[in-house]
C-alpha cells in the first residue's frame, strides 16, 4: 500500500507504468517472452495496418483482464498524447486547395491519422501491460540472459582469432553492456511517471491549477528531476569501472 502511494502521489493508485503485484498468468510468464510479445505487437502496429491494430487492442485488453485490471487504466498518463493524436488528426483532416483557397475534408488524411493515433495508444498501452506485472529485475535477468546467450559465444570464437581488430571486439564484448543500457532506458518509462505523478501531485496541493499552468510549471521540475538521476546514474556506472578498457 505505501508503494502504490508513494508511485501516485499519495492519490491511492499506481502511476502509469508502476508495476503492480500480483500471482496471475502473466505475472509468472517469463520476462523475456512478455518482452518479446511487446515488441512483436509494437513492431505490427506500426507495419501492419488496421488488423494488426485490432488484434493488438484484443490481445492487450486480454492481458489487462487476466492481470486483473482494467484495460483504460493502461492509459494512464496517456492524455498528452491523446491531445496531440487529436491535433494530428485535425491537420491531416483538412484539405486546402491553394488554387481557389478552399477547405475541404481530407478522408484519405482522416485515416491515416487515426491509424497512426492507434499505432501509438496500442505501443503505449502494451509497455504499461509490460510494466504493471513485470519487474525491472526481472527484466535485466532476462536481458543479461539474452546477451549471455549470444556473447559468450562469440567471444569464444572471437579468442581464436589473432586480428587485433577482432580482440578490440572481444574486449567491447567482454561487457555486459547491451543488458544494462537496455534495462536503463526501458526504466526510464516508469521513472518519468513516478516523478510527472509526485510533482503533479505537489504542485496541485499548493493551490496549483490545472491544464497549461500545470504543464508550464510540472515541465521543467520534471526534467531537473530527471537529468540529476541521470547523472547519479552515470557517476554510479563510472564509479563501477563500467565501459573502461582496464578492468
């Protein structure tokens, strides 16, 4: 209960993509295969049109479901992006005729820019499934698996040679780097939310008004937030030797 507070704001729910516990099907699938799963139906959005959207939205308010939750609350914290879908849809919708200096309606732009509308709640609703029933631990287990799995076996193949380019390969590989870059920006997603809900929260206690007045002044708190903890990050990695050719 105190983590759910403290991820909201002490609103009483989650922040969007904070993970939330539980014993369900998808809680206990393998993190590798949910990430995988994500990024088939992320890359299908994108490439496969319409019934690649319908299939995704199906599949995600399945998982949503079997996790026990409801399938709009993935869409938490989606809203700036619903205001610029709807922008973009209005622009695309119109026509204009420089000739005679007419408006009209676009139907062929109209499409296109629900579908691109699609293709981005469906990216965005799948990476909140992903963080709602898996951990960051969890994730980094299955990406250090990953990368084991495909480095170590090429770095034995790589010993055998006496090019001095391929041993400069095998150093740079001798590094569990892919795993650990990878886990950082996936945290990312839900570090942003967690900060964007606490200080949203703050500034609303303080008599704060909502809409463009939150924006302008949630905006810059939240990118101070973030570049300290990107900058603790990168002197936590340095001081761990990380990327230096002497280890």
């Amino acid at each position: 209960m105190a983590r759910m507070k403290r991820d909201s704001g002490g609103m009483g729910k989650p922040a969007p993509y904070a993970y939330r516990p539980g014993d369900s099907v998808l809680h206990r699938l393998p993190a590798w295969i949910k990430l995988v799963l994500l990024l088939g139906l992320s890359t299908a959005a994108f490439f496969a049109g319409f019934p690649a959207l319908a299939t995704g939205a199906v599949i995600i308010t399945a998982g949503a479901l079997a996790a026990g939750m409801r399938p709009w609350e993935l869409l938490r914290g989606g809203k700036p992006l619903m205001v610029m879908i709807a922008c973009i849809v209005m622009l695309r919708s119109v026509a204009y005729d420089p000739l005679v200096c007419n408006l009209g309606f676009n139907r062929s732009g109209c499409v296109a820019g629900l579908l691109f509308g699609g293709t981005v709640l469906i990216s965005f609703s799948a990476g909140a499934l992903l963080f709602s029933v898996t951990t960051m631990t969890e994730l980094l287990d299955s990406l250090s698996m990953i990368e084991g799995g495909v480095r170590f076996p090429l770095a034995a193949v790589l010993k055998k040679t006496r090019s001095a380019r391929m041993h400069r390969l095998l150093r740079w590989l001798e590094q569990p780097c892919l795993s650990l870059g990878v886990s950082l920006m996936l945290g990312f997603l839900p570090r942003f939310f967690e900060v964007w809900e606490s200080v949203s929260a703050a500034y609303l206690a303080r008599a704060g008004k909502r809409g463009v007045s939150l924006m302008l002044a949630v905006v810059p708190l939240v990118i101070e937030h973030l570049m300290v903890k990107a900058g603790e990050t990168a002197c936590a990695l340095e001081s761990r030797g990380f990327m230096l050719n002497n280890r």
